[in-house]
C-alpha cells in the first residue's frame, strides 16, 4: 500500500508532462499567428485519486505549464480538478490526456 502511494506522489510527473507536451506541440495544428479572442472556459474534471497536497501541486504546476491553461484547482479531498482554460488554445480532451499522463487517469465525464 505504501509503496502505491509513494508511485502516486513521484514528483518525476512533471517530465512525463513535458515530454507528453512537447509530443502534441510536433502533431499540432498550426497556428495561424494572429491573436485568437479568448474565450475562457472553466471545467471540473474527476480523477480517480489525488492522494495528498503534493499531488495537488503536481497537477497545478504541470498544467498550469500548458498553453492555454490559465487556472488550476486541484482538490485532493473530493478527487477533482478545476481547470480555466482557453478553448481556442486548448481542449477538455487534451486536460484529462495530460492528467493521465500525470497518474491521475480521470473518471467519468
Ligand atoms: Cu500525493
């Protein structure tokens, strides 16, 4: 048990993030350049566990790094994930595809 715990809270996270990101920078679609209208969106997303205040920090630390991404509130007592974000830079789709990566695979939709 202990040990899963300690797998869950590995702060290494962050590279796999990185390395997840600069993955889906080299497929994505291209820019056109000019300045897109904002438009914020604030979702929250279930995930099957955030286990302590470290993971909280993961999680806002590593998404609050993806473009688009303006704010981050993980709660580790219900297990949810409040993200503001700019959906023209980036999507629900590619948040739960980066808490995934993360080791906090989200829940139902
Ligand atoms: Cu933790």
């Amino acid at each position: 048990m202990s040990s899963e715990v300690l797998a869950l809270c590995r702060p290494d996270r962050l590279d796999i993030l990185l390395e997840w990101k600069l993955y889906r920078e080299g497929g994505a679609a291209g820019d056109t350049g000019g300045m897109k209208e904002a438009t914020m969106i604030t979702v929250t997303i279930p995930v099957r566990e955030i286990h302590c205040g470290g993971c909280e920090n993961t999680i806002r630390v590593a998404l609050s790094r993806m473009e688009g991404v303006r704010g981050v509130e993980p709660d580790h007592r219900t297990n949810q994930v409040r993200v503001s974000y700019d959906e023209a830079r980036v999507g629900e789709v590619g948040l739960r595809e980066a808490l995934a990566a993360l080791g906090f695979e989200p829940t139902a939709a």
